[in-house]
C-alpha cells in the first residue's frame, strides 16, 4: 500500500553511498585481506550506531515517514554488507 510512493532512499543514503564507494576501493587496495576485513568491521561499528542513535532521537514520525526510514536502512544495509565482497558490485 505504502510502497507505491516510494521509489528509491533519501540523498543522504545516496550521498554515504557514493562516499564509501569512492574511499573503499582505494584503501582495499593498500590492506591486506586481513587488515581490510578489520577495516570494514570498524567502519560499520563506527558509523551504524550513530545512524541508529539519530533515529532513536527522532520525533514520532508518520506512517509514510517510517516506510521511508525502512528504505532507507535496507539500502544502508546493503551497502555495508557489500563493502567486504567485490568492490566492482557497489554503485
């Protein structure tokens, strides 16, 4: 019912997207395998808290509000669980 007035996540989302996109890439290739997975585990334990934090403090939002928060924690979502994988996948 809700989903028909969404299409895609917010700015932001676009925004960490494409700055992690920009980042990852190079610093892969200066880390070993080892120091890279580090790497990627202190990122997400850095920056997902925050992010949860900031919805925590959120006034009450409205039904299209929430389907929109929804969306956009899955897009996060997927964008930090493709960090570790094949570089070449994230957009």
């Amino acid at each position: 019912f809700f989903w028909e007035f969404f299409g895609d996540q917010s700015r932001h989302i676009n925004v960490i997207s494409s700055t992690i996109s920009e980042f990852v890439p190079s610093t892969k290739g200066l880390l070993s395998e080892v120091y890279f997975k580090t790497f990627c585990d202190k990122l997400a334990f850095a920056f997902l808290p925050k992010y949860f934090h900031s919805i925590t403090q959120c006034k009450l939002i409205g039904d299209y509000g929430s389907q929109q928060l929804l969306l956009d924690t899955h897009a996060l979502k997927t964008i930090f669980l493709q960090i570790p994988s094949d570089d070449s996948t994230m957009e």
